[in-house]
C-alpha cells in the first residue's frame, strides 16, 4: 500500500485509511471486480487516495473518498479500452 511512504500525523493518516476503505465499499458493493482482480484493485485505489490526498486543499479532502471513487472510475474505463486494442482480432 502507498500509505506507508505518506508523511502525515497519526490523525491524518486516520483520515486517509478511513477515505480508502469507504471509497473501497462503494466500489466493492458494485460486485463488478473479479475476485482475481481485488489485491490489485484496492492497491491501485490507495494510489490514488494517496496521490489525491497529497494534492488537494483541506477542503476538498473531506471528499477524498468521493473523489477517489470518481477518479477510480474514470482510469478503469481507460484500462478497459486498451485491455480490448490489446486483443487479437477475431478470426
């Protein structure tokens, strides 16, 4: 997980584990990732809450769940398109 290079007091990071794992159950409670999938689906949403956390204002962090799933949205439809270039043609 990318939270452990976070430099962030105790309360902080609180904060952080609690936007992941309420960011996490909206997208879990979809039932659309292969079980397969989830170790690498929860890593790359905590890259994301990672990257957002450090790059937003304070206000916009009490959204960071929000904003998590938003943007774990939007890059999935992007990897979906390219897992479908990356297949042969049918014969």
């Amino acid at each position: 997980m990318p939270f452990r290079s976070i430099v962030a007091t105790p309360e902080e990071l609180a904060e952080i584990v609690d936007a992941f794992e309420k960011a996490w159950r909206e997208i879990e409670a979809r039932d659309t990732i292969p079980p397969l999938s989830v170790p690498a689906e929860r890593e790359r949403l905590g890259y994301i809450v990672a990257g957002l956390w450090n790059a937003n204002t304070p206000e916009q962090l009490a959204e960071l769940a929000e904003l998590a799933v938003r943007h774990f949205d939007a890059t999935a439809v992007q990897i979906a398109v390219l897992a479908n270039i990356a297949q042969p043609p049918d014969p």
